[in-house]
C-alpha cells in the first residue's frame, strides 16, 4: 500500500474484480475506447485476472477521504526493458475527475518505475477525443 495525503494506492486484487469491472464498463469511460476492453462471456473476476497478468503494477485508487471505497485504477504495464520504457495508464469514476486523485496516483507510480524499474521514459496512449487525460500528461 502506497499513501499520501490525498491518496490511497493499494494492489489491485479479485476482491476488486466487481468494482473493477464496472469501471471499465462505465458509459462515460467507454467513450475513449474504440473496443469492448472484456473478452466475450468474462466475468468480472477472469477481467482482473487477465489485466493484472498484463500490468507489472496495478492498483486501486482511494481517497484518504474514504479509504474503503474504490474511485479508479492505475497502472504501470508494456515493460520494454532495452529502451528502459513503460506504459503508464489508469481510469478514474468521473465524479473524482479534475479533484488532483489521478495525479497525485500517476506521481506514485513515476517513483515506482524511476525506483524499482530504472526507467528513462514512461508512454501514455489515449484517444485524441479523451482530453481530460491529454490535459493531465500535459499538465505533469
């Protein structure tokens, strides 16, 4: 578990499966998105299984607000060790959008990949159309 004054990162787990799925499959956030992220008939626990396979970190994000509920992931994944580069990533309820929760998490997981990883470049992939996450990097 990683915290700080604003928020509560802790490893994504199939305790999480429920809330994990919903928030993939959340309206608002599958806008940005041009397929399904879930494989035809997964459930909610296989979902999370599959995507902490492909993550070499991922967490939950909570407030320090309200530590017992989840408001979003994030994610450190795609480890290209030659060009010492990874693929940072992570969705956000939008009722928790623009409040500094995403940024203060994504600052954790730059210490993760400079610390544990020895990284020289962290990549973020979006849609052109997904400009809250485009205003974040840029703002970082």
């Amino acid at each position: 578990m990683l915290s700080n004054d604003k928020v509560i990162l802790q490893l994504l787990t199939v305790d999480d499966a429920d809330f994990f799925y919903q928030l993939y499959a959340h309206p608002t956030l599958t806008v940005n998105v041009d397929e399904s992220p879930f494989l035809l008939n997964e459930t909610p626990t296989e979902f999370t299984e599959r995507i902490s396979a492909l993550c070499d970190y991922i967490f939950t994000i909570r407030s320090t607000e309200k530590p017992n509920v989840c408001i979003g992931d994030c994610a450190l994944h795609h480890w290209d060790k030659q060009n010492k580069e990874i693929a940072v990533g992570g969705s956000l309820v939008p009722a928790y959008w623009g409040k500094g929760y995403m940024q203060a998490a994504f600052n954790f997981l730059i210490e993760i990949a400079k610390q544990e990883l020895g990284v020289k470049a962290l990549v973020g992939h979006t849609k052109t159309r997904n400009t809250n996450a485009i205003r974040l990097v840029e703002k970082m």
